[in-house]
C-alpha cells in the first residue's frame, strides 16, 4: 500500500533523552516508517521548556508554548515525553478533548490518572497508545492488550527497574554493600541524585499498576500497590540467599486470589537460581506471564535508555498514525471485570527470617513453637553458632503476610531473641 495523501501531523511534548531520540529517529526514518505506517508522517512541532541547538533536529520545529501544539487543530497525534503528572495530565486531557490520540511513556501520569485518560480517549474515539511506560523497549503493554486478549492472566511477575537490577546483581556478583553500588550506579546514570523513586520501589509500583490493570481488567492504581524498596537489603543477606542457590530481585508481583482478587506488590524476593528471572542481570528488565492456556511467557530487553525507549515509541507512533489514516482505533484495556484488591495481610508466600538469638538449649524450641502458635509451618532451619550467639535461618511453607507479621511480633518479645536480622520473601523454590 502506498502512503495516503494526507499526512498524519505529529507534536511532541517534552524532548530529554528519550525525546530528543524519538525526534532524530523519527526525522531520520521518516519515508520507512510511513510506509509501514502506510500514510505519510510528519513531525511538526517539539514543545521544550528552552529551545536550545538538538544535533539533527531543525530548530523550526521547536516551541515553548505546549498547548500550541495540543490546541492545533492541523495536529494529529500528540507523543508526551515531558514526564510528571502536571501539566502533563492537562496537555493530554486537552488534546483527547482536541480530537488527538496520544503516545506517552508516562507511568506515574497512568498509574494515578489512566481511567480519566482512557474513558476520556474512547469517548472520542481516540487511541492511547503506552508502550514505553513499562519497560524501556520491550513489547509488554501490546502483548499483554493485544496478543492475550483471548486469553486469561493468572499471574505476572517482574523486574521492571533497571537500577535497582544493577545494584542487586553488583552486590550478588561482587560481595559489595548497597551504598557502594549505588553510588557507582549515580555516576554511570543508571541512579538519579535522588535515587528514591528507584531505590525505594515507587517507579516499579506505578508499573505494578499498570500491568496488572491490563492483566486483571480492572482499573488498578499506584495506591493499590503494596511497596517496598531495597535499601534495608545488606551483602549479608545476599551472601545467604547465593548459599542457598537464590538471588535477591526487587520484583512487581500480580496474581488473581482464590477469592478472584487482585494481589499487587513490589518488594525484594529471594528468588530460586532456576527461575527464568533469576538469571536478568544488571540493569535489563524481564516480565514473566501465566497464563491460561499460554502457559508461561517471558519477555525481556532493555528498560530504559534514551534509544530503547525510542523503539516503543515509534512502534506506537506507526500503529496510532495507522488507525488515524483508516479512521479507526486499535484494542482497547477494559475493566469489565472490577476485581477488588486484596489487602497485602491475605497474600500468601514463603518467608526467610533471619534471627540473632541466644545459644541456649531450648531456644530452638521455643522458636519453632513460636511459629507454630501462629500456624507458621517451618520448612527449614539452619543454625550458625557464634560464641554464645547463634545466627538462626528460618524457611517457613507458604504463610500469609498477617500471620508472618503476628509470628515476627511474638518473636520481638521472647527474650531469647536478641535480633531480627532480616525478613525476606521467597519464590520460585520447588515446594509449597
Ligand atoms: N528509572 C527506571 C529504571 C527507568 O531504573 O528502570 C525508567 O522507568
């Protein structure tokens, strides 16, 4: 098919390291991409905060003035780049309202605003196409949309940040601190100077959201989300989990319940060494899908990264550029089924506790009843002696978190107990 005649006009908001890559690519690719698109493209307009020289971008197209664009009624489709809720949310409301559909990699924007952003896109007709938001590069969202929509997600598990997969695999691979590490990840530019939304889990909560919004359909946002981030995990933790044959993951989890709930969570899991996840490394991100009749999928690739990120953009741009030539939209996220979330005291998995106690006969016992008193089944215990100190290290069987909590709160209070080192969840070992 050849090109249509009319061109689909393209405005861009935002161009930092992905945008300014999108832009380039975009200018460079062109007559390829139209082709495929099969309607000529054209990027018209780049809204910055400052116009500044871009190496292979015509100064032309830049403007200060972001609702230039979204209020242009030549304009098409808008891709958003800029990052952060406002004015981000206002550009894209005003442009849906404008008639354009829209590109964006924006996770924190749709994981707390995405229902108005769709009911508002469908009510015109338009499409929200977001790719980018999940993992940089790899194909997630459409295969999760798209290529599942005739199947039935029981489960999804991943590494969505690729900084804090950076720091965890130095710490497992080269016996180093967390605090080291991250300071080296700050100055390759994996972390920011402010390595909260990284290091703490926000980033791959908003991204918990999103998946498991698609997943499950049903609107799920960042507040639904349990969270927890890595930086209470020392090398001495790793170093147990690696003489267990696990590794340490900050993974997004989401799975249906038995009572057909959403469970949605972000923490760090000791992950057995022979789960497909296991082996991603540094700061490459993975997702793991179950599926009904798929069985298992994982998809994995680059998550960040001007260029990469690029690549999901314009594989949205081509498809939304499409639908506008043939005036119609692509497949939509639905949330028929409206499922609850289930509060993180129901969710059950295995636990490791690690324990500083009193080397005394007894304790041992003591400990275990503890356990048992709060219906904890133990798979196993390993105990370290150290002077008149052991180090004891609990694997319970599949436990809720409520009881977990209660088990760790009797634990607090026996005095043979000086010290909870650690608390930890584990997948992916063979048995319940
Ligand atoms: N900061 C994110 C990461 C990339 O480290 O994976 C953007 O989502």
């Amino acid at each position: 098919m050849s090109p249509a005649d009319k061109p689909v006009r393209i405005g861009m908001l935002g161009c930092g390291v992905v945008g300014s890559s999108v832009a380039r690519l975009l200018l460079a690719d062109t007559a390829e991409l139209s082709t495929r698109a099969g309607v000529k493209m054209e990027l018209s307009r780049i809204a910055v905060r400052t116009i500044k020289p871009y190496e292979g971008i015509n100064p032309s197209l830049f403007t200060t003035d972001p609702f230039s664009i979204v209020n242009d009624p030549e304009i098409d489709l808008i891709i958003e780049v800029m990052g952060g809720i406002e004015p981000a949310r206002e550009l894209i409301m005003t442009a849906i309202e404008n008639r354009k559909s829209v590109v964006t990699a924006n996770k924190a924007l749709l994981a707390s605003h995405g229902a108005e952003m769709f009911t508002a896109a469908y009510a015109k007709g338009e499409d929200i196409y977001y790719e980018a938001s999940v993992a940089g590069a790899i194909p997630i969202i459409r295969p999760m949309r798209d290529s599942l929509a005739g199947d039935f997600v029981t489960r999804l598990m991943g590494i969505v940040n690729g900084t804090t997969n950076y720091i965890l695999t130095k710490m497992h691979e080269d016996d180093r601190e967390f605090a080291d590490v991250l300071k080296e990840a700050q100055a390759l530019g994996y972390a920011e100077a402010d390595p909260t939304a990284d290091v703490e889990g926000f980033d791959a909560a908003a991204k918990a959201a999103i998946l498991s919004g698609l997943a499950f359909h049903t609107r799920v946002t960042v507040d639904d989300v349990y969270r927890e981030g890595i930086s209470k995990i020392t090398l001495e933790d790793v170093k147990i989990a690696k003489s267990m044959d696990h590794v340490i993951k900050l993974l997004a989890i989401a799975e249906l319940t038995p009572a057909d709930e959403i469970s949605v969570r972000v923490h760090p899991v000791m992950l057995h060494k022979s789960h497909p996840l296991a082996s991603v490394r540094d700061a490459y991100n993975a997702v793991f899908v179950e599926a009904e009749s798929a069985g298992s999928l994982m998809f994995y690739g680059r998550g960040a990264g001007g260029a990469p990120t690029a690549s999901a953009i314009l594989g949205d741009v081509v498809a939304v550029a499409r639908h506008i030539a043939l005036n119609s939209v692509g497949q939509r996220e639905t949330d028929y089924a409206d499922r609850d979330i289930a509060p993180i005291e129901s969710t059950k998995t295995k636990f490791l506790i690690r324990l500083e106690v009193a080397d005394k006969a007894g304790v041992l016992a003591s400990i275990a009843t503890t356990f048992a008193n709060h219906g904890v089944s133990i798979q196993t215990v390993n105990q370290a002696g150290r002077n008149d100190d052991a180090e004891v290290t609990i694997v319970t069987h599949l436990a809720t978190e409520g009881e977990l909590k209660a088990t760790v709160e009797s634990l607090k209070k026996m005095d043979a107990v000086q010290n909870i080192s650690s608390v930890i969840r584990v997948e992916g070992a063979t048995s319940a």
